[in-house]
C-alpha cells in the first residue's frame, strides 16, 4: 500500500529539555521521525525548546521551531504552519500530553490537523489508570489491583482494600514522576499528597505491589494491516519495586522458557490491538510471579520510548523510522530492513549476543536527596553494553558508567579489602533496600560467602543473574590465586577477558599496569575481535558497519580502504549532569562534518540515548564503553587517521592522554596545550604573560595552609577541591565560619588531593565566548553574558546572545582576550573562555576565570542563536580544512536575543534545597528568542516550566545583600498589581518605602507562613534569594516547599529583576514564533554573508 | 575438569570447544537455529534428526529443562552446539538442566565456540557435514569422517522416527499455549482441553506421523477432533480403515523426495479426504501435486520468519524448520500458492485448486515460537465438515 497522499505536511513535538526520565532518546526518535518523513517527500514542521538537539538543527525538519512547548505557542505554530497531521508518538511523554492539550483545546480541530499514528482516545485509553485497567480486563489479563482516587479521603478508603504496601503513581507524569511505595500508614498520607501535586490531573493510582516479582519489557510495533511485531524483549535485572529506568536491564529475556515467552508475546499483541495504536511501536511491562509464572500488565506507553531506544540500539531495528512510516501508511513488510538490505522491516529480531543497560546517578550532586531506588527515576543517564554473554556485557556495562570502576570491582572503586570494607551487616542492609550503591555490594555479599539464595531473598533478583555474578567474583578468585599473569595460561587468560575482566581490573589483580597487560596479552594473540549487530544473528549479511567487541575467533571489521582517510571521534558515554546531550550534539556534528568532507567517521559511544549511535550517524559504529582498554582495541583494528576527543565532554579527553602516549593520533589542539590550560601554574603564566587578570588564588594543601591563604585571598573566596569536575564540593565562603566548614568538606572530597581558594568576584557578570581557531585566524562564535551574577555554575546560569549589558567596548575587550588565548593555546578547532566581568573603580575589568580548548555546552546554543555550525567548522577545521577554505572570515552577529535557560530535576528530589551555586545542578537547557530581550527570557521562562503570573500573590525574600536593590523591585511588582507577601526583614524594608506588603511569619514561627499560601494555591511566585543554604533551613523549606507544589521560585536577584521585566514586557507585548529557516533565510548564510 | 570437544567441518574448519552433554562422537547436517528460547522443542523435534544443530542465541539453558516442554518422547538431534550452558537453572517449571539432559538422553554437545562465526560460515557457504567428538580430537580424522558423512539428500530418516504402531492422541494443548481471554472472548473451537462427552460426534483426524511434533497433536485433539497418529509409512487404505474425517501431514526429517511411499499414499488420499499438511507433510503433499522440491543453502530455523498470507494481505511470524523447499517454477496448476516467505520470497503455503487440501512450510503449532498461525487449524477444522 502507497504512503498517504492526502497529507504534506505534518507536524512533530519534541520532547523538549533534558530531565530525568525524558533524555536524549527523544532526540534520537525525533531526528529519525524526520528523516523518515522527509524522504517520503513529506514537509515536516518541528516544535521543541530544547536548542541542544539535532533535530533542530535547521537542515533535519523543513520548518523549525525553537519555541516552548505549550498548547499555546504550538497553536501559533499551527495557525502559521497549517500542517495536514500531528504524529503525537515520538515525543516522549512531554509530546504526547501536549497533544492531548491541543486536542482538549479544541485546536487540531479548529485547524483540521489528524493526529497520525496513535488518536485522542487511543492516547486516553493508554494513559488513564482506570480505562488501561479496564481495557485489560477485556482482553483477560490480569492487572495489579488498583483504585484511582482524587483526593487523600478517597485514598485512604482505597487502601483498606488494596493493603500495604502499595504503589502510588501520579496520572500523567512521565519517568514515573511522583510514583513511590508507601510502606505505612503516615508514608501513605504524605505519599499520596505528593503525588495528587504532581498529577497534572490531581489523580493518582493506589496499586497492588508487586515488589519482588521479575519484570519484563516488550517493544512491540503494529502497522494499520495490524501486522504485529516484537522488536525486543528485556528483563529487568532488579525486581518489581525499582522503576525500570534505574534498573539495570538486559536484553533479551534470559528467564523465560519460550512457553512463557510466547504467552508474554501474545499479552503484547493483545494489548497493542486492545488499546488500539494503530500504528508505530510501543512499550508494554509485565510482571511475573517467579513462583508460579502469574503474569500481570504493569503498564504501557503508546509511544517510542526510553526503552524503545535501548531496543532499537540493542537490536538494530530503527523504532522510531518505522514507526514515522506507518504512521503515513506503509505497512512493515513494505519497508525495507536497512540492516540486511534484502529482508523486510516485518519481522522479529533475533540477537546472538546479550545486551545490558545501566543507569547512572547523580547523587553526589544532592546530598539531601533520599537515593533509595524506589518507582519513581532518579537516575540521570545510561549506558548500554553489549557481549556475547551476559557476564562480558555486564562488566563492560560497569565500567561504561564511567564511574571509576572497571567492571565488577578490582578497581579504584572497590572497598574489599580496604579499611572502609562493608560489614557483612552494612552488605545485608545494602541489598535489602535498593539503592545505587546495591550493585557494587552483591560483590561483597559473594565474597563474604554469602549464598545465592539468601541474596536472592534479600533482593529478588534472579538466581539466574546472581550465578553469572558468583562466576564473576570465582573467575577473580581464581585469578587472584595465580598470583601473576606469568602463572596464567593463555586459555584463562582468554577466558577472563571472556568474562568480561579489563585489563585495568586485571592489572589491580597481579599489581601491574594496565599497559602491561594489555602489552602482555596482545604478545599472546588474545586480542579484542569486533562483531556486528545485525538484527538477525547473522542468517543475512549485514550492511550496517555496527559493531561491538567480544573475544571470539572471528573478526567481522571490513578491510581498510586505502583512498580513504578514516577518523575517530571519542563520545561522551552515560549523560550526567555536567555532560550530556550537548556533547552529543558536537560528536553529531563532527561526523557529519567528516563525511562532508568526504573522510570515513568513526563513532565509538556507549550512550543508548543518543543521535551519535545511531547506525547511520556515522560510516563505523562502536558501541563501547569509552576507556583506554577499548579505545585502543578499536584503533588497533581500524587504523585511524585521527581521532578527535574535544568533541565529547571530558570523558575522552580524560583518556587523550593514554591514547596520545599509546600512538594514537589526537587532531586539533594538542593534549599537551589542552593540559596547560588546566594546570593552574602554567595557565596562571600564560595569562600573565598575555597581561590578562584572573582571580587572586591560592592553594592549600592542609587546614593551616588554607587559613593562611584566606587571610591573603580575602574573603569572599570560593573553595574547591583540585582535580574534581563539575563544581563538586564548590562553595562560596563570605566568612571564616563557613570557610572553615566547606574547606574540610572540600579536603574530603579531595580525596589527598589539594583544595583550590581562589577570590570570588561578587556581583561580577560572568561571560562565556566560544571561539574556533584555526593556523590563520580566531572567530567568536558566541559571546554570552550571564543572566545570573557570578557564582552560580555556567550551566545552571541563564545566558543570552548579544549580551545585554555590557559595552561594544568591553565586548571587544573579550574578543581580543580570546584571539590571544586561542593563539597563545594554539587552538585547532574549538574553546570556551569563562570571563568575569567586574566593576573597580568605577570601571568594568575583565577576569579570566576558566580556558578550555574543546567543545564546550552552549556550542549547540551558539549554534541556534547564530546559525552558524559551530561545531561542524571545528570539526572540518581539525579535519584540516582551515575557515578561510571553508569561506569563514567574519564572526555572526546575531539581530536577536536568544536566551538559554537551565532546567533542574528538583521536583525528582523531594524536599531538597533548590539554591544555585558553583555546583551544576541541571539536567537540560531551553531556549528563548525574541526581537526583545524580556520576551526572550520570558519566552526561555515558559520553556523551563516556570510559568509567570500575570497576577495573584508574590512572596519576597531576600537576602541582606540584596536588600538595597529589593524595594526597587517590589514597586514594579506592586504596580503591575500583585500582592506582596515578605518575612518580616524584607516587609519591614518594603514599608518603609511605603510599599504596601502583608508580613508573615517564619514557617518555624507559626502561621500564616508562605507554605500555607503554596497549599492553598494562593502564592503565584516566590523571589528567595538564599542567605544559607540547606533543605533544614527555613528559606531552604521554603523554596523546597515552592518546588513541590509547582510554584515558580527564583533564587537569584538577577533572575528575579529579568522575570519581572519579561512579566511587564508580557503586558503590553505577546510572545511570537518564528521558524529557523525564517531567521536564517540561506542555510548557508552564516557562512555565505561571511564571506 | 572441562572436557575438550571438537567440531569439523567437511572444509576443514575445526571448532574447539567445551564438551557438555554425553561423551562420543556423531556425524550430521551441521546447521543452525536463531531462536532465542525454546531449546527443549527443539531438541526434542524429531525433524532434526540427522542435525547437529547450532543455536545463535549464545545463553542457552537458563531456565532448564521441564517434563512438559517436549515435543517427542527424546531429543531427536545428533548433536548441540551453543556458546554457554547455563550452569545454573532458573524457572519454577524447571525439574533439570540441560547438561543432565543431554547426558541421560545421550546427546553429545559443544560450548565455548565462536558459534557466530560457524553461522556465518555455514551462511556464506550453506549448511555443511559434519562431526561433533569429545572422544577422539585428531582434526585430520575428524574432517575426513564429516567428508564420508552421508549428508542428507536422497536419504530417508523418516523411517528412523515414524511410530511402532497406530495411537490415539488424547492430550490438549498446554494451558501456556493460550491467554486466559480467548476462552472468553472467542467463539472457535480452538481452545477445547475438555471435548464434549459426545465422542462419535467428534470428527475424526488421521494424522500421519513422519516425525511429529507434539503439539500438532494437541492442536489437533484440542480442536475438539478424534486423533489417530498412523506411522508415516501407511497407505492409503490404512489411513481410510480408520474412516478418518480428515487426514494430516506431519512434519519430519530430512529430504522428501525419496519418500516415494509418502507421496503415493498422499496421492490416494488426494480428493477423497481433507487434507493438511505442515513442513514435510507439505513438501510432501506439493511432491504428490506434481511439484519439485529443492535443498535450501543453509534452510531456516527459527521463529522469526515472516510469511505473508496472500488471502489476507496480513504477515504472520512464524517458527520453521526446513532444509528443502518446494520450487516455485516447478508447482503444477492445480497449486494455488497461499504464503510465501518475505526473506526470500519462497512458497510457504499451497492450496489444492479442486480438492479439500492444502498445506504450510512452516509450522502453525509454534513449539517453539509464535502462535500467529493457530488459525490454519481452524481452518482445517472447518474442512472436516
């Protein structure tokens, strides 16, 4: 059947920012989706805030729109656009409910838009508790008992009959947002309030626990002929209870026998029909009852999802191209399977190798966050790793979290046999309770002799698992007794890299190096062979250059090709906070610019989630954890020309050392250049030498010293450990008593390493300016100036391009800092400069405060804001090919505001504190962009979620240093018409200046407080800019409380001076869309005006 | 103590690996299988006999070995070959593992090869002879025997697996077999595990047993059907004795054209009797038609294979296990093709254009693999009247 030809052009939702639950996967669909739609000759209109992702790169939809994602912009996008179709299902569950937004608001039929692939009541059937029960209960299958109540009354009646424990699941929210598991009767109270606040419907779901029971996921993909598929299997390696995003999941199912299988296959089947999708893929969990086989529908989702991506990584099946292509009326066996070429999308992979997935944390970001691993996500990225058995795929998992660990513990990681060593106690404790540490102490648990079935009891993950892991720690025990590689013959020695083991894990075992096993095995031809995931265990030949290495005979790499130049580029693993898709996009973007270039791109990446493995982003795939065991296996086999590590955040720069001292060639700016710019004593040389200021700074190697160096300093000082990335343990020190608190913490953090003190520039505006550069010349590509003062982290900052405040004068004074870095550094390709911006004297005086030459986080939002590629022509300048030949001679100047705001996972973290500071908290960014300045940042506002009031009640409360600027504001407030609300500090100011303000108390002090206005829905937005810090405090309890019931809540002074000029702009001006393609009429203009 | 086991090729590549399984030495068709669960069906499918069979997925023995699982009496494979036996067995179903198994029903096995790289050679090459020995490890010997091997073509094994004697059937399909809501929801007769007292009112299937699988059997007894399992090897008034409604065509092993007392039987049948057939039984009933069959490169085994049914325009994933295929160039008129098979585009099904007939490559009772197919017994079981 032909493709539908009664539409032309459909619409597509992304998924917007980065949080937990809803990372770079939508990224990976909806780039897919386009692709699909647009060589089936389709027009394809894109919506989504997030500017970090390659599907709003101008060149993937033919209409991009860079805008918030709520049903009233995306109807302006409507009302210009006049798309004939919605495709709801690919835009993760941010996609979806705000289809369904625009459907209740009656604007997809106003303008006659069809949603395509699943419709309003198939959604509906889907996503609400009662009508899913219901539907399953149709088809005969058994579901979790379960009640949906509206208020904690009904929900406690509900749970009389449902009993404790039970699951309570918020309507609505996606990544299982809110979800939890209420053990008692006052956890139940205060779990259910939680999760009423976060259902956008004020419903929650009272469930049945299963918790314990084995649990399983199936991607199944239907087409309007209802021709059913299984893509993937995947079973959970923790039990029910752990929300399967932070589980550790394995692919396919290793447990079933193919009876249980086939009836878990036709549940889906039956599922898929019943709900009604009637095209594309979709995600259904089960659980099962590991003493009887009961299986019961845990849930699904109607759309591509997270899982669906591991399913489409882990197989080969492209989920999200198929499913764009059904939805316009393809049927699968009318579509091709890339992969083999010859065979047909409709059938069901088999796989000849075992896939395991597993997430990563970031507690250590929140230290108040409670990191029990519960039904609700908290981990904020993956990785994915593929073996030929589960044992090799498990290790290699391990150490692709990029953790410290190097599988299975022998590593820098691992306590055993260290002081801190667990009690066997402390390891029971551990596995009872599911947390992120669980996995390290199942290790423990065996080496304490602990049997099998007493840690199944204690964990519920299946025997099956925990005997691979048994042969795990016996083949290290093994190894151990050796004593030496020299004792090991080459058929263990094989067997332990079968198993798994690294040469980092072996060389902790024998007490050698790393290189020295490496060195000695490869002397003894046990090297790494590379196997390709094929979608159908090699029964056809396989097209798709998607490998993954084992130790098998076989090595499956095509030959070199002679005339073709071939270069590596080095991704950036798990996203975590600090590194996630941004570098993704760079990596993107290198390879695209490679294969322009008419070079082979090579991209070795170990993140399911993203664009960079996807098979066709580049001409060789290596699904590998990013280390230098496996980075140098991969380059022993495909030879590279360069390879290219500035690309992909600092996990592989972290290795551009080992690999440029094993051989490897590095292109760009050299690993030595990359190393003076951060050793604090050479970089502190060259700024001297170029007459550039920076900070005074000093450091400490103990209490004393640092004491010391306060006195010289002066305070305000920011403290922080060396060699630790991502802020971590950074803190702002007004005075000694907080020094002395944060210093010890810091020198813990250190780990014996020294603590960095370094000035801190109060009230500085902080600036970041993203240069590329090449033999012959520097271009700015971006210079943005922070929303916030300096002190908060640059990735929790709001930024804008062109900056607003500051002079052409000092903007030219920046860019000339920059020419002389980038040539001081020598820079090939990418930097980034973190300049302060500080008022002496009366005059403004520049500070450098950071240099890194590599790609760093605003380059994609450099890259919208101005048009120009940035990390494409870094890419081709390191390739070689210099701007000048790339017709650059002149940096962008862009004629908008374009304003990137942080989003945070507070409302994932309940009751922590929400204060920015040095340390990055953010999960993903948005983007807003305006002709004004205020409507871009109320444009960047609304894209974060932070809704701004246009009246109601506003509480304020500042801290003693902004208490002078406060009244200012206030009076702004008050005449636009708001209500003010302050403690008494802040009103007693606000009186005196004859503004009207009603004073509450402190929460501790009694009532009214600002938390009984929040539950009441009375409090419209709370400006509390923090004098201390911590969830304990009254103002941390505050804005905790500020989070948790959805009430905007600004931190910091600046931020609230610019939401309250975008809330005034707001009165007089409406927020406007505009395509890419209409701000960058010529796509190559950024380059051709240039010119 | 590991006992080392090798695998040649008659090229001359030889696979060292693990023995598990029973000690010896067999020769075979060495061939493989992607599915990804269902080990125990398929060792215990008598189409195998004469195989020494490779399975792709690399875990194989995760969750044992059951007493229900079984699609024959005994395993039926000359030899196994996988990447790692589970040593340790996960299933509440499970009452053994499969080294015991192999071991009690004397099956030799191999693990720890690059099984990926014996697919790809037997790929790019086609299936090829075969030896499996953990007795004797001289490669040059052992390629020498795999090279003697007798192959498969031109050889009758069904005689090796036929039944002694008539049986009646009388066992349903496993309750696994279905989801509880099809009892509820639809109105066939499939799903029946207890027929109705009335017996005689019962129509009465002959099923000629060439080597098959259990859960045709079940398939059939719960259509509400009489069963009757005549050896392979009877003829034509033997089956119309039993004054059968209708006559089935089993699976089996091994190459059909030599099975001329088959086909005879089958061309007696043909017009006087509904007939179905499935995988040999459907070689077999397109060879009394008048067709040719043919020796695939390396065949399919697997229960990913889609078909797409012509009448219904809709594809169904199917499990298959065959070596040899029925020509397309060479089907008579009087054979409708009804499937065909979207890989690589051979027939799958064939209806008789004038007598109650018609037959499947693959196999619709699943065992392992989907149950897409369960319709054709309705199907069937809508012919008998």
């Amino acid at each position: 059947m032909p493709r539908r030809e009664d539409i032309k052009k459909i619409l597509l939702i992304g998924s917007g920012p980065i949080i937990i639950g809803q990372a770079c996967e939508f990224d990976y669909s909806g780039v897919q989706a386009c692709k699909a739609l647009k060589e089936e000759g389709y027009e394809v209109v894109l919506v989504n805030s997030n500017p970090a992702t390659i599907m709003t790169d101008p060149e993937m939809a033919d209409r991009t729109y860079i805008e918030p994602l709520t049903w009233e912009i995306v109807e302006k996008v409507i009302e210009a656009e006049r798309p004939d179709a919605l495709l709801p299902t690919l835009g993760g569950q941010t996609g979806l409910n705000l289809a369904m937004e625009l459907h209740q608001h009656g604007v997809l039929e106003k303008y006659g838009v069809e949603m395509i692939g699943a419709d309003a009541a198939v959604i509906a059937k889907a996503e609400s508790r009662d009508q899913f029960k219901a539907a399953m209960e149709r088809i005969g299958l058994e579901v979790p008992l379960g009640r949906t109540v509206g208020s904690l009354e009904e929900a406690r009646r509900a749970v009389g009959e449902i009993g404790l424990p039970c699951v309570v699941r918020p309507s609505f929210t996606l990544g299982g947002t809110g979800s939890s598991i209420a053990y008692n009767r006052e956890e139940f109270d205060e779990l259910v309030q939680h999760g009423l606040d976060l259902s956008p419907v004020n419903q929650i779901l009272l469930e049945e626990s299963v918790i314990g029971w084995k649990e399983f996921e199936m991607e199944v993909m239907r087409d309007k002929d209802d021709n059913c598929v299984i893509i993937c299997s995947i079973e959970n390696f923790d039990a029910m209870g752990v929300h399967t995003g932070d589980s550790i999941t394995v692919a396919p199912a290793q447990t079933l026998s193919d009876k249980e299988y086939q009836r878990m296959r036709d549940a889906s089947i039956a599922v898929m029909r019943e709900i009604g999708v009637e095209t594309g893929g979709s995600n259904i969990q089960f659980a099962i009852n590991p003493r009887n086989g009961q299986m019961v529908v845990i849930e699904m989702n109607p759309r591509v999802s997270r899982s669906s991506a591991l399913a489409s990584k882990a197989t080969g099946f492209p989920i999200a191209k198929i499913a764009a292509k059904l939805a316009v009326g393809y049927r699968l066996h009318e579509l091709p399977n890339d992969i083999t070429r010859e065979t047909r999308a409709c059938f069901e992979p088999t796989i000849d190798y075992v896939v395991t997935k597993a997430p990563r944390f970031a507690f250590e970001k929140f230290p108040e966050a409670d990191p029990t691993l519960t039904t609700q996500m908290k981990s904020v990225g993956e990785t994915m790793a593929i073996g030929r058995t589960f044992k090799e795929s498990f290790q290699k998992a391990l150490r692709g979290l990029e953790v410290g660990s190097f599988g299975f513990g022998r590593d820098n990681k691992d306590l055993w046999d260290t002081p801190e060593q667990p009690t066997i106690d402390e390891v029971r404790s551990k596995l009872v309770t599911p947390g992120d540490q669980r996995v390290w102490h199942l290790r423990y648990a065996i080496k304490y002799g602990m049997s099998l079935e007493e840690i199944h009891e204690l964990t519920g993950i299946d025997p099956w698992f925990l005997e691979n892991l048994v042969q795990i720690v016996e083949m290290e025990n093994h190894l151990d007794g050796l004593g030496g590689i020299d004792r090991c013959d080459d058929a263990t020695l094989r067997r332990a890299k079968q198993y798994g083991f690294s040469d980092r894990q072996l060389a902790v075992i024998w007490k050698m190096t790393e290189l020295d096993v490496r060195s000695e095995r490869k002397r003894r031809g046990i090297v790494a062979t590379f196997k390709s995931v094929d979608t159908c265990a090699a029964e056809f030949e396989a097209y798709t250059p998607y490998y993954y290495s084992t130790y098998e005979d076989e090595d499956e790499i095509p030959p070199k090709n002679p005339d073709k130049k071939r270069i590596m580029i080095l991704g950036g693993g798990p996203n975590r906070i600090g590194q996630g898709i941004e570098f993704d996009y760079c990596c993107c973007h290198a390879s695209f610019a490679l294969r322009e270039l008419g070079i082979e791109s090579i991209m070795v990446n170990s993140n399911p989630e993203t664009v960079s493995t996807d098979y066709d982003t580049s001409d060789l795939l290596f699904f590998e954890p990013l280390t230098t065991e496996d980075v140098l296996n991969i380059c022993d086999s495909v030879e590279p020309d360069g390879v290219i590590v500035q690309f992909g955040g600092q996990t592989p720069l972290n290795l551009a050392r080992a690999l440029s001292n094993a051989g490897v060639p590095i292109i760009g700016t050299s690993v030595d250049m990359i190393e003076d710019a951060e050793d604090r004593e050479k970089f502190k040389n060259i700024l001297h030498r170029l007459k550039l200021k920076q900070p005074a700074g000093a450091i400490a190697r103990n209490m004393a010293q640092a004491r010391n160096q306060v006195a010289e300093v002066g305070f305000p000082v920011l403290v922080r450990p060396s060699f630790v990335l991502g802020g971590r343990a950074m803190e702002i020190c007004y005075d000694m008593t907080q020094f002395e608190r944060f210093v010890a913490v810091a020198f813990v953090v250190a780990q014996g390493q020294p603590v960095l003190i370094d000035r801190f520039l109060e009230d500085a505006i902080e600036v970041d300016v993203d240069a590329i550069a090449d033999e012959e010349q520097v271009i700015v590509a971006g210079v943005m100036e922070h929303i916030e003062e300096a002190g908060v982290h640059s990735g929790d900052s709001a930024c804008v391009i062109p900056p607003h405040s500051l002079s052409p004068a000092m903007i030219d004074e920046i860019r000339q800092a920059t020419y002389a870095l980038a040539r001081r550094l020598q820079v090939r390709g990418l930097m980034n400069i973190q300049f302060a911006v500080k008022h002496e004297q009366g005059r403004p005086t520049l500070y450098v405060l950071e240099v890194n030459p590599r790609a760093s986080r605003t380059v994609p939002f450099v890259s919208k804001a101005t048009g120009m590629p940035v990390a494409k022509v870094a890419a081709k300048v390191m390739a070689g090919e210099s701007l000048a030949e790339q017709g650059i001679f002149e940096e962008p100047t862009p004629q908008q505001f374009s304003i990137k705001e942080a989003v945070f996972p507070f409302a994932k973290f309940a009751g922590i504190d929400v204060v920015l500071g040095p340390e990055m908290k953010s999960t993903g960014e948005v983007m807003g962009i305006s002709e004004s300045f205020f409507i871009a940042f109320a444009k960047s506002q609304v894209a974060a979620g932070t809704v701004l009031p246009t009246g109601g009640k506003v509480f304020i409360s500042v801290a003693q240093r902004a208490k002078q600027h406060v009244v200012e504001l206030a009076r702004r407030l008050e005449r636009m018409g708001f209500e003010l609300l302050a403690t008494r500090g802040t009103a007693q100011r606000l009186e005196q200046a004859g503004i009207p303000v009603l004073s509450l108390m402190k929460i501790q002090q009694g009532h009214p407080n600002a938390v009984d206005f929040m539950i009441d829905g009375n409090l419209q937005l709370v400006i509390n800019t923090p004098s201390g810090k911590g969830a304990r405090t009254d103002e941390g309890r505050i804005r905790a409380a500020a989070v948790s019931h959805g009430v905007p809540c600004i931190t910091t002074f600046e931020g609230a001076t610019a939401a309250v000029g975008a809330m005034e702009a707001l009165r007089h001006e409406e927020m406007t869309v505009q395509a890419m393609q209409d701000r960058f009429p010529n796509p190559s203009r950024a380059t051709a005006t240039l010119r | 103590m590991p006992r080392t086991a090798k695998l040649a090729l008659e090229d001359g590549t030889i696979f060292t690996g693990t023995a598990f399984g029973a000690d010896g030495e067999v020769d075979g068709e060495v061939c493989f299988n992607t599915s990804m669960t269902g080990y125990q069906e398929i060792l215990t499918d008598p189409s195998y006999r004469g195989q020494i069979v490779a399975m792709t997925y690399p875990q194989i023995g995760n969750y044992g070995v059951n007493a229900e699982d079984v699609e024959s009496h005994r395993p039926h494979l000359a030899g196994f070959i996988v990447r790692e036996v589970s040593r340790r067995v996960s299933n509440f179903r499970a009452d053994g593992d499969l080294d015991g198994y192999l071991k009690h029903w004397g099956i030799v096995g191999i693990e720890g090869i690059d099984t990926r790289r014996l697919v790809r050679r037997l790929r790019i090459e086609g299936v090829m002879k075969g030896v499996l020995s953990s007795n004797d490890l001289d490669d040059a010997r052992l390629v020498a025997r795999a090279k003697a091997g007798p192959g498969l073509i031109g050889r009758d094994l069904v005689r090796e697996v036929v039944p002694e004697k008539p049986v009646e059937w009388t066992d349903p399909l496993s309750p696994w077999a279905k989801l509880p809501a099809d009892d509820a929801t639809s109105a066939a007769p499939s799903f029946n595990p207890e027929p109705s007292a009335t017996g005689a009112a019962r129509p009465h299937i002959v099923a000629l047993d060439y080597g098959m699988k259990w859960n045709i059997a079940r398939h059939l007894f719960s259509l509400g059907c009489r069963v009757t399992i005549l050896p392979g090897t009877a003829t034509a008034a033997e089956v119309e004795s039993y004054k059968p409604d209708g006559v089935f065509l089993s699976n089996g092993p091994g190459d059909p054209e030599p099975l001329d007392y088959a086909q005879r039987t089958i061309r007696d049948l043909l017009g006087r009797k509904p007939i179905f057939g499935i995988c040999l039984g459907h070689q077999l009933l397109s060879l009394a038609c008048g067709a040719k069959t043919y020796k695939l490169k390396f065949g399919h085994r697997g229960a990913n294979q889609p078909v797409l049914n012509h009448r219904t325009g809709r594809v169904e994933i199917t499990t298959q296990n065959h070596g040899f295929a029925v020509a397309a160039d060479s089907l008579p008129e009087l054979l409708e093709t009804t499937h065909l098979n979207l890989n690589d585009e051979t027939i799958e099904g064939v209806r008789h254009r004038e007598y109650p007939a018609f037959s499947v490559q693959y196999h619709p009772e699943a065992s392992a693999g989907p149950h897409d197919s369960d319709y054709l017994f309705d199907e069937f079981r809508a012919m008998l009247g």
